[in-house]
C-alpha cells in the first residue's frame, strides 16, 4: 500500500475508441493489469452538436452533470453559458483542496474546465514544463511528456516528493477531425495517447518507488453514437436490445441510480471504458485487451454471469 497520498494522473481520449486497434499495445498491456469497467452515459438528445456533446460527456466524467437542482424531465446541456446562470462548486470546493489542471487544446473545454476550477493549460504548456530547470543535474535536456506530466504530480525522476503542484491531472485528447492536439510526425491522436501510456507504464514500472502512488486512468468514448456507424454499434452491444426485459429487473442495476433514485435516459450501449491502475492498490482483472467485448465478458465473471456495469458516470456500484 501506498505510504503518502495518490497523485491522479486521468488520460481521456474522447471519441478514440472507435479508432482502438490491436497495434495499440500498450494500452491494451496497461489493461491486462488494470481494473477494468464500463461508465455509463445518459442518451443524447435528438439533435445535438459535436461541443456540446464533448461538454455533457466531460460533465458527466467529473460528476457534475447532475449537480443542479432541477427536475428529472428537463433536459440538462451543462454548456459554458448554462453554467453562467448555475454556478457549480469548483474542484477543490468539492474535494478538501484538491489542486487540479487540465490540457487540453479544445476551447469549448478550456472554457468549461476553467468554471469547474481546474487550472487549464494548452497542449503546447506541456512541452514548456521543466524548461526553466534544464541545467539542473536531476533533469534531462529533453523530457518525455510523461515525465512532464509526472513532474506537475511530485513524482520525479522516478522518486516520490513530499509535495506537488498539483494532486490531479486530467489530459483531454480529442479525436481526428476536431481540435487536435500537435502530434509531432505521429499518426493519430490515439497513437500519441498509445505511446504516452507506455511511457507512464515505463516510468512508474511494478516495484519503482512511484508505482504506488501513481493512480492511472485511462478512459476512452466513442464520442458520438451517431456518428461511429455500424461497426461501433457492434462493438459495443445494447444492453438493453440483449435483455429487453432488463429495465423490469428489482433491484435495480446499479448504473441506472444515484443517491437512491433512478436516473432517467441512462445509456445502454456505447459506454466510457475505463482502466484504473496503481501498483500494489487497485485490483488486477482479468482482461487481457482494452475493449468492450472483453470487458464486457469480465463482468459476467465478476458478477457471477449477470451483465451489469460495475463502474458509471452516474453512480459507483
């Protein structure tokens, strides 16, 4: 067990998991690992734009897509200008201080990452992190970005300090064909993200002093249903079309409440897929490739053959 606080270190490749592919090894080594879930979403309204898909997703990702007080058949777009007139707690009001930033180089999520109380970086701050300090003996000419990233978290050349800049770092990568991250000669988005995990992994490998103290996760979306086609919608069936007599089931399954209520338009098909991993802390499964289709077939074992979803946006199980 870790013997000073977790730093949280979140990789959130929104709408890459369509793109996923069996040459993305390292993400698939982080999974066999990890623990592995499923974070459930609400269904989309009718018609709805790509940023204001990418807020209400996020919004549900940091649990604050139900902080308002409002009744259970409106509708909420947790949009920049929503949130003008209902004003959330900030993260660190949320959680006893937390110091949190977020990278990303989408202006629709600087702008709502800023009202939540992350401090919010542009893609190109990261490769600015340690440049006043490269004379320093301790710290190489070129850093790796992960190694920037683990610097802002006090885990630095491989040791763990007392203290950090921050206790949270979330990384927001969008997917090809929207606001996109510099990717430096690399193919895609998802192939940096796939590089990046290695990286960490690396650094922080079973039995180094920050193996223990890194929590990692890696979550990735399919972004829009509507826009994956049908392959995506193979990829991850419909609960609710394999057991169309689900919804009667009591008690209810836990991804479909919070706070002791049932949540209205939860989504069952086309989930977040979440891997959590921290040396010698969170649980190893049994997934041996990071999609759902493995996921999905751990949770039948997990829960004794019952296909529920153990981890969700809305409501731990």
């Amino acid at each position: 067990m870790a013997d000073k606080p977790s730093r949280g270190l979140i990789l959130y490749g929104d709408g890459l998991m369509p793109f996923l592919s069996p040459s993305h090894s390292h993400i698939h080594s982080l999974a066999s690992r990890a623990s592995c879930g499923f974070l459930a979403l609400r269904d989309p309204p009718p018609t709805e734009s790509e940023d204001d898909r990418v807020i209400r997703d996020l919004a549900q990702l940091l649990d604050v897509y139900d902080i308002y007080n409002i009744k259970d058949d409106d509708f909420i777009n947790p949009s920049v200008d929503f949130l003008k007139q209902f004003p959330v707690p900030t993260i660190s009001e949320r959680f006893m201080g937390m110091r949190a930033t977020l990278f990303t180089n989408c202006a629709t999520t600087q702008s709502f990452g800023t009202k939540l109380g992350f401090n919010v970086k542009d893609f190109d701050e990261l490769m600015k992190i340690g440049s006043d300090n490269l004379q320093s003996e301790n710290i190489p000419s070129s850093l790796s970005s992960a190694a920037r990233l683990l610097m802002l978290l006090g885990l630095e050349d491989r040791k763990v300090a007392e203290t950090s800049e921050y206790d949270l770092v979330l990384l927001h990568v969008r997917r090809a064909g929207t606001a996109t991250i510099k990717k430096e000669n690399l193919n895609d988005e998802l192939e940096w993200l796939n590089k990046l995990v290695g990286e960490i992994t690396h650094i922080a490998e079973p039995g180094s002093p920050i193996a223990s103290h890194l929590h990692l996760s890696l979550v990735l979306s399919y972004g829009s249903p509507l826009l994956n086609g049908d392959s995506s919608s193979l990829n991850s069936l419909a609960l609710k079309e394999m057991h169309p007599n689900l919804s009667l089931l009591r008690p209810c399954q836990s991804y479909t409440m919070k706070g002791g209520r049932i949540l209205n338009g939860i989504r069952h098909h086309h989930p977040m897929l979440v891997a959590q991993w921290q040396e010698a802390v969170t649980r190893k499964d049994m997934a041996r490739l990071f999609s759902f289709q493995e996921f999905k077939e751990l949770m039948f074992l997990r829960n004794g053959m019952c296909p529920v979803f153990t981890l969700t946006v809305d409501g731990m199980a």
